[in-house]
C-alpha cells in the first residue's frame, strides 16, 4: 500500500467545457432483484419500523415514511454489507467518471517507484493501470448510516425540496457528506420518482438501480409519493472521513 499525503487545494473549474454533466448517476442492477425482495420482505416481519425523520425530528407534512436504521442491528448485518457494497462498487465508478471529487477538496499525492511523491491527477483514477483507487476512496471518504424505508401508497412521500447538507446540534455529520445513495429496492408503483429540482430530472424507480448524486443544494431534490403499492429503498451518504484522519497531527 503506498503511503498517502494531503494538503488543502482550490478548487478549479475548467474553461471552455461545452458540455456539463449534471452528476446525476444511476448505476442499473447494483443489487439483484432477489436480494432487494429478501430485505423488502424482513423489513416487513422485523417490528423494527419507525418514523422517518428529517433534520428536526418527525415531520410527516416533510416526510411520511416508515424507517429502519439497520447500521449497528446484528439482524441485518447480512443486507447492510450487501448494500454497503454496492453503494462502495457505485462509488469507484463515480470517482473514475468524476476524479475531481477526490482532488478538488484535497491535494493527494502518491510515491513514486524512486520514492518521491507526486499529485495524483483526476485522470488516473480512470486510468486501467491505476490499482490504488479503493485505498484512495478509503482515506478520503466514509460510510453513512443505513436507512431502509417503506413509503406507504397514496400517501407517503418526501415532497419537501431539500438536500443533505444541514447543521445539526451536537451532530456534525450531515456537514460532512459529499455524496447521496438511494438503492431501489422495488418498482411496480406509480410515481414516486426521485426528482431533482435545478437539474430538471425524474428518476424512476427500478428494482435493483443506484442513484448516486451530490449532497449539497446544487441537487435539491424530493421523493414524490407512489401510487398503487408501496415504494421500499435504501438510503445512506458517503462523507469525508474527520480531520483528525485526514490530516494527523
């Protein structure tokens, strides 16, 4: 493993770009269809069920969901792996496609075979002879908490427009994240599209699909309500690991 160093960097955005993504990634079958009926059936028997909040608590005029933070419970340790590693493989994609991600916030930099360090450069993490990608998302980033939620037919839903980034008393992790994750875990319903507000954009439901986008309020969004039957998902964030890791005394 080779070592790693970090400094803060300036972000720079590049000039001349004609086309410009919107950072809005869905990655198709991130978790197989059996897999995702298998958690959508344990939630249903497991009693563990409660109301989904938001950043102030309970708010059903926000947020009408039923939720079951599954980080930390041995019963779902099996389904949190599963879904921490497909969110993980999501992420390694979305690095390679968008390298500033890691390089915009931090100055990274590799050893050479000679044994000097040099940047690492938003290119090599596409590059096929790159094998350091893991180790690198590993320093930088960490896991969120999983939450699993069941969004009841005709009348659940997150129409309020928000995004992940929110202060919180005695609670600094929503200001760290970087990165949403939602992994549908059913289709088969009307509506209940994840809709981003600025990017103009719906993403419907299919069993197995990741969404991955940013967390700040460029990506203002909101889960419209399904209609038929009820809507199951998946849900968590990837943040930057604290200081005291990235940078050591």
């Amino acid at each position: 493993m080779k070592p790693l160093q970090t400094e803060l960097s300036a972000a720079r955005n590049p000039s001349g770009a004609d086309a410009v993504p919107d950072f809005i990634e869905v990655y198709p079958g991130a978790l197989d269809a059996a897999t995702c009926a298998e958690i959508v059936r344990y939630f249903d028997a497991c009693g563990q069920q409660t109301r989904g909040e938001v950043g102030s608590g309970v708010d059903l005029e926000l947020k009408d969901s039923w939720d079951v933070l599954i980080t930390g419970r041995p019963d779902w340790q099996r389904f949190h792996d599963l879904i921490q590693g497909a969110a993980f493989a999501g992420l390694r994609r979305y690095a390679r496609r968008y390298g500033h991600l890691l390089t915009a916030p931090l100055r990274i930099k590799t050893r050479r075979p000679d044994g000097s360090l040099r940047p690492l450069e938003p290119a090599d993490f596409n590059a096929p002879d790159f094998a350091d990608l893991d180790q690198v998302l590993q320093f930088v980033f960490r896991p969120g908490t999983i939450n699993v939620q069941r969004y009841v037919a005709d009348q659940g839903g997150y129409p309020y427009w928000h995004c992940e980034h929110y202060p919180k008393r005695g609670d600094d992790d929503a200001l760290h994240r970087v990165l949403l994750y939602t992994i549908y875990l059913n289709d088969g319903f009307g509506h209940g599209e994840t809709e981003f507000f600025y990017q103009r954009r719906r993403i419907v439901p299919r069993t197995g699909d990741l969404l991955i986008a940013p967390a700040a309020f460029t990506h203002t969004h909101r889960g419209n309500r399904p209609t038929g039957c009820d809507k199951y998902i998946a849900t968590s964030w990837i943040l930057f690991n604290r200081t005291e890791q990235l940078f050591p005394a």
